[in-house]
C-alpha cells in the first residue's frame, strides 16, 4: 500500500476582488517529493469559504496521478474531516454544499472504483506531510515548481500536464 497525503490552502481575503479564486493544493505519494497546484477556480455563487471545494481537489488530483503511475493499492491521508467523513459515510449534505462540491465529489468516485484497494484515514494537521510542504511553501514562498491548472467548473474539464 502507498501512502498519499493531500493538503489544501485557500485565503478569503486574498481573492477578495479576482477574476478567479485561487487557491493551493498538495500531495505527496509515497517517497516522492510533494507536489503544488494552484488552483483557479470560476466564482461560486453565494459562496465564500472553498476550502473544501480544494481539500477535494487535492484528493481528485492525487488519485489522478496515483493511477496514472499504475498505483492502485493506497492509504489516503488528509486532515480534512469533511472530506474524511464524507469518503467513509458516502453521505451528502444537500444544506451544506454546492453543485461543485457534488460534481468533484462525482469525480473522486469514479476514480476510486479504478483502485484495488483504498483506504482514507484522518490525521493531525501537525501529521500530514503535505500540509506541512504546502504550510512551509505559503509561508516561505519557496521557489517550487507549480502547475497551473485552470479548472473550468462549468463545463467539467480538468486538464492535466
């Protein structure tokens, strides 16, 4: 089994008049070095914290490169209990999440099907090698190489590489 950890960062106030919300993402496999994104996203109506719309996408990015480098047997970090307990309940709560959420949430179950084995377990912040890259990363402003990705919410599109 390989361990994947995921991580997400996202600054109200520092998008507070872009034309796209940014935000950061990482993800470690295994013993490889963690990998940053930052991540434009398409305003959401009447919403205003999507921090759980990149702990999401943290995980749907890293399953993607998981199977594309033929792992399918995985132990999934994340801190997030949303994204935990939303992986272990398979419940959705129609009160707290937009069409967004649902539409990546639709796109993490597809991939999960593709793995043999997979397990999410919930950690301390303190515990998760992404978050603490991508903490050091937003603190220091390391000079890492960082994809930028423009994910299309409205017409689903997610490009890679």
């Amino acid at each position: 089994m390989i361990k994947i950890y995921t991580d997400a960062g996202f600054s109200y106030q520092k998008n507070l008049n872009e034309k796209f919300i940014k935000g950061n993402l990482a993800y470690k496999i295994g013993n490889e070095s963690t990998q940053m994104i930052e991540l434009h996203l398409d305003p959401i109506p009447n919403l205003y914290q999507y921090n759980n719309v990149y702990e999401f996408n943290a995980i749907n990015f890293a399953l993607q490169i998981a199977l594309k480098k033929g792992i399918t047997k995985i132990d999934l970090f994340t801190d997030s209990l949303v994204a935990y307990w939303w992986f272990k309940r398979k419940k959705n709560n129609l009160r707290k999440f937009s069409e967004t959420h649902y539409q990546i949430k639709q796109e993490i179950d597809k991939l999960v099907k593709e793995f043999s084995k997979i397990n999410i377990n919930h950690i301390n912040r303190n515990c998760n090698l992404a978050g603490i890259d991508l903490e050091k990363y937003q603190r220091r402003y390391q000079k890492q190489e960082i994809i930028k990705i423009y994910y299309q919410l409205k017409s689903n599109q997610l490009s890679l590489f």
